[in-house]
C-alpha cells in the first residue's frame, strides 16, 4: 500500500469541525482536488489492501457508500 493511500484513509479517521475543513484540507496536506480524493477513496474502499491496513475505516466508509446507493 503506498503512502498517498495510508494518507487518505488517515484523513477519513481524522474529525473536521466545519464545512470545507475537509476539503481544504486534502488540498493543503495532500495536494489533491476535493474530486479526485473521493474518486482514489472510492477505489481504495474495494482495495483488500485497504481492508487489511484500516479494516475500522474501511468497513464504516463502505457502509456510509451502501447506504447511498441504496438512497438512489
């Protein structure tokens, strides 16, 4: 797993108190656009990698993700 994606699932761990916090951010720490951040956590979410290195995160992202799609 390399480092960018340990670092995004560090910033899912991570708590923002405001809106945009977030955003801004994955901006200044990692130096990514908001839209591709989500697009690498999302394939990230179907990494087994991922699972085994965050499983914590990992399965609460990937129920927060199912329970949108079910919304559609």
């Amino acid at each position: 797993m390399e480092q960018r994606e340990r670092d995004i699932l560090a910033m899912e761990r991570r708590g923002f108190s405001s809106p945009g916090a977030k955003e801004r951010a994955v901006r200044e720490e990692l130096g990514l656009a908001p839209v591709r951040y989500y697009q690498l956590l999302n394939a990230l979410l179907d990494d087994p990698r991922a699972l085994e290195h965050d499983p914590v995160t990992v399965n609460r992202l990937r129920r927060v993700r199912d329970a949108r799609r079910g919304e559609r």
